[in-house]
C-alpha cells in the first residue's frame, strides 16, 4: 500500500514538472526579434537605419535613411 502511495506522488510531482521544465526550453529555441530587424548604412548620409523602418531602393539598391536620401542616391 505504501508502494502505490509514494508511486502515486511521484507520478503527480513529475507531471507538474515536466511542463515547467519545457518552458525555458521552448524560450531558448526562438530567434530573436532583432535577427530579423538588423541595422543597416544609408549610402548618402552614413546614418544606420533599422531595416524595417527604412526605405527601400528600386531595383537591389540600398537602403535609406529617407526618400530624399534615396532620390539624392539615384539623381
């Protein structure tokens, strides 16, 4: 009887565990958000721009700063 008791705790304190010790697993996995939003150089005015703000040029161009940054770039 005492067998089935301890195994019956042990089984309750594992399976409260179990998801917790995941948890910090699943955090370590993800990628970083800043990965995906890098820095990057404005041609004309040398400024570093995160990449999800700047403006794109046509065809490959650089990023930049501004529009007017990029009409100075392609003019």
């Amino acid at each position: 009887m005492r067998l089935v008791l301890l195994l019956l705790v042990v089984a309750i304190v594992v399976a409260l565990l179990v998801p917790l010790l995941r948890r910090p697993v699943a955090r370590a996995r993800r990628v970083p958000s800043a990965v995906h939003d890098e820095l990057v150089k404005d041609p004309v005015c040398q400024t570093y721009v995160v990449r999800s703000r700047a403006v794109s040029g046509a065809d490959g161009a650089p990023y930049f700063c501004s529009a007017d940054c990029a009409r100075r770039y392609s003019g």
